[in-house]
C-alpha cells in the first residue's frame, strides 16, 4: 500500500483503504450522491467481490441508495462483467459493484455502472463526484424509501452469454487440461461454470471465494508462480488467472511460462478478426502488438485514454467490433461491454481448437516486444498532486523535446513515440501513484526510456 494514503476518485471509481479512507460514511454518501443523480424510483444493480470488507462497503452503499429512494437488486458476490451483464439484462438505471479490481488487499472500491453495463463517462463521473462533494444528496421520506430484492441469476447468465460466441461442442471434443488460479476471489464460482460447459479438466487454485488472496492480487509474473508450476506438474495445456474481480486474465502456456498480461489482448483480437473484420480499440499504454495484429487484417485500432468507460466510450462513437486493454482486459461489446476474463479465456480455447496449435505456438505467431512498467509516488506537491504531476509531464515533455521523430499525445498523461520504441508517464486511476510504461524491440532500449522519464521526475519531486 503507498504510504501516501488517498481516497481515489476517478472514471474507474472510488478506490481507498479500509479502516482509512474507504470509510462506512463515504460508501454510503455515495450511495446517497448516485441515488440524487439517478432519481428516486430508479432501480440499481449492486454486486461485490469475495474482499473480508464487501459486506460493510455494499450495506452502506445500500443504505444510501436506499435511502434516496432507489431501489436496489443485490446479486451478492458476482464477477464485474457478470454485474454488468445483469444491469443491462434487469433494464436497471445504473450498476454498482463493490470492488478494488487487483488493488492490494487493505483496498476496496465502488465501481459505478451505466444501464448498459459499462463504467461511467468521463463526464458523468465527474458529475457523480461533484454531487458528492457537495452533499447534494435528497433522501426519501418514509413513504418513498427504496425496496431491495435478490437475484441469483448472475453467473448462469454470464456463462450462456460467453458461450453463445464460441463453438461449445467442438471445444469440448479436445478436452484440454487447464489449471484455473482465481485468487479467491469472484470468479471462483461462473468461471468453473463457463470450463465445465466447454469439456475442461480443471485443476483449480485459490478457488474458495474466501477474499483471503494466497498471493498479491494483481496477475503479475512475480504473484504467479504457484500458477506456473502446477501447469508443469499437471501437464496442462494452459494456465489462466483472474483479478479478484474477475474482469483481468493473464495467461500461462503449455510450459508453465508467463506469458504476459499484454498478450491476452492481442489473442483475442487475433481470434476475433479471423471470423469478423472491423475497428480494434485499445488504450494507449496497450502494446504494438495489438497495431500489429490489425495491420495483419487490414483495420484499424482507435486508442483512448486509459480506464475501460474511455475505451468503450471510443468503440461506440467508432464502430469497433471489439477492444481492451493490454492489462489483460477483453472486451466484447457482443457479450457486455466491460472487461471480461471469461471471454478472454472462451476465445482463447476457441483459438486453440480453431487452429490446432497450443498456446506457446500461438504466441510465438506475434511481434515480440519488450515491455516495462514501474511506478513512482504521486507526489502531493506545494499545490497539490494535480500540480505536482502537471510539472512532472512538462519535464518529461522537455527531456524529450530533442529528439528525433519524437511524437507526443497528452490525451493520458504523457506517451512519447519514437522509432525505438515508446513511453508514457500518467498517474494512476486508482491508487496515488504515477505510472512509467515504456516498450521497444529489447530491453535495453526499454529500460533507456523508463530511465529517462524517471530522471526527469525526480528532477521535479526529489
């Protein structure tokens, strides 16, 4: 946990620590600030993840929604996209999903959803956020109070609409061997669903929807190495782990290597256009390798700030047939428009059977890139961190200013391309950090850009 501790409040939600910032107070006047802005009456989906805290943040969410006079349909523990999913399916007025996705565990969240399923506008969350702020709030008297209901349909009904994409029968008939790490977290239950339907033998790790996390929660190289193993042990033919929220997947081959979170993306994308062709969209720290994929097919990617809503927000006002971004987020407007890891798994068993090569064949098919990410303290500044990362971005522009064919995009953060290769410093959505990602044809290159935004940083905060 970064010891500058803040309640984050962006486009992907609100995000603070339990006991902290993530407080029973600011849940429910979010409850109360989404109830003003959705209007009583209205009627709003709410999930959570498997984290010891759900139950405290979803009541008092509740509370507020209640208390404004919206009504509200618990799934109880569900995935995001299956939340998503139900949101649309229910014809809800909005979603709510107590989650902090791969944050660590001292975390928790509220993710808030349009009635299509999708996350928040830019401008809409910053609407919700003022609302907020300002304790706009018009609570129901006792008469109008908001009703709650129960629904349990969530992970059937995500799993038929995965299913639905993909061709079930001829999936089955290869009865692959796979080991599942699902972090125990909220794809312990739909995700053996959607492997069972399509004829897999499962091994499954941390599959008790507990929300004690046997390893740090984000799908990294360095937090799966049980994952690798046990497809070496098993003999499996792929490995496969979630985020808590179950809306990530990363991806291990036949060999029990890592095989990197921007990989899923760009498989799926290779599937996909291989029975459709159309716009891609991806965000703008998304490897080349999803350009390249396109280029293959002949289309084009759209690229968008980061955080799944501004993705979304471009396939729409583009016309993409599907999209994501490289931190292992699928999204397929066919099944719901989120990230989602069960899609990201059916399609990349779809591939498999479609073309008979394993996992490591297929990866060996794409551009190999390297691709470095590390994170720095948001500074909190003299003005505060906005200020203090807007001088941050200035340096790292004029650091970079001379040289060659250098080509800058502000639209998140910072991104410099060059012929080598390209960087991006941009502060996180989600925690009070700032993020340096950088990729090239090798490490040395990669690190050299990473380097280079670094110094210019800490010329500016020390």
């Amino acid at each position: 946990m970064a010891g500058d501790d803040r309640l984050m409040v962006s486009v992907s939600g609100v995000r603070g620590t339990i006991g902290a910032t993530l407080t029973p107070q600011v849940a429910c006047d979010f409850g109360c600030a989404l109830a003003a802005m959705l209007g009583a009456g209205s009627k709003v989906v709410l999930a959570r993840d498997t984290r010891p805290s759900g139950p405290m943040v979803r009541n008092a969410v509740a509370a507020g929604l209640l208390a404004g006079g919206v009504h509200v349909i618990d799934l109880g523990v569900a995935t995001t996209p299956g939340a998503a999913l139900m949101t649309r399916k229910l014809g809800a007025h909005g979603g709510v999903v107590i989650t902090a996705s791969h944050n660590p565990a001292p975390y928790n969240g509220i993710k808030f959803l349009q009635p299509t399923g999708t996350g928040l506008t830019a401008a809409t969350a910053g609407r919700l956020k003022e609302i907020y702020e300002r304790r706009g709030f018009v609570l129901a008297d006792a008469d109008r109070q908001g009703r709650e209901s129960r629904n349990t349909r969530a992970h059937a009904e995500h799993v038929d609409a995965v299913v639905a994409q993909i061709d079930a029968l001829a999936i089955s008939a290869k009865r692959y061997k796979v080991v599942l790490d699902s972090i125990n977290g909220a794809g312990c239950v739909e995700t053996p669903m959607l492997l069972g339907r399509l004829g897999c033998e499962v091994m499954h790790l941390n599959g008790e929807a507990t929300g004690r996390f046997a390893h740090a929660p984000e799908p990294i190289e360095e937090n799966l190495a049980e994952l690798c193993q046990a497809v070496r042990r098993y003999k499996a033919l792929a490995g496969f782990a979630q985020d808590p929220d179950a809306d990530r997947l990363v991806l291990v081959d036949e060999f029990g290597v890592f095989i990197g979170e921007e990989y899923t993306l760009a498989l799926a994308a290779a599937f996909v256009l291989t029975r459709r062709k159309g716009k891609l969209a991806a965000n703008l720290v998304t490897s080349r390798m999803i350009d390249d994929v396109a280029a293959a097919a002949g289309v084009e990617v759209v690229r968008a700030p980061t955080g799944e809503a501004n993705v979304v927000e471009a396939m729409q006002r583009e016309g993409c047939i599907f999209g994501g971004e490289g931190g292992g987020g699928v999204i397929e407007p066919k099944v719901v428009p989120v990230r989602d890891s069960l899609v990201g798994i059916a399609y990349v068993l779809q591939y498999m059977t479609d073309t008979g090569l394993r996992l490591s064949q297929l990866v060996s098919q794409l551009p190999r890139y390297t691709m470095l990410k590390t994170k720095l303290p948001c500074p909190a500044g003299q003005d505060g961190p906005l200020a203090a990362t807007q001088a941050i971005l200035a340096a790292t522009h004029q650091a970079f200013a001379g040289e060659t064919g250098a080509r800058f995009n502000d639209a998140d953060g910072l991104r410099i391309d060059l012929p080598a290769g390209w960087v991006c410093v941009r502060a996180s959505n989600t925690e009070p950090i700032l993020r340096i990602i950088a990729e090239a044809k090798d490490a040395a290159t990669a690190q050299a850009l990473v380097d280079k935004v670094r110094k210019a940083a800490e010329g500016v905060a020390g």
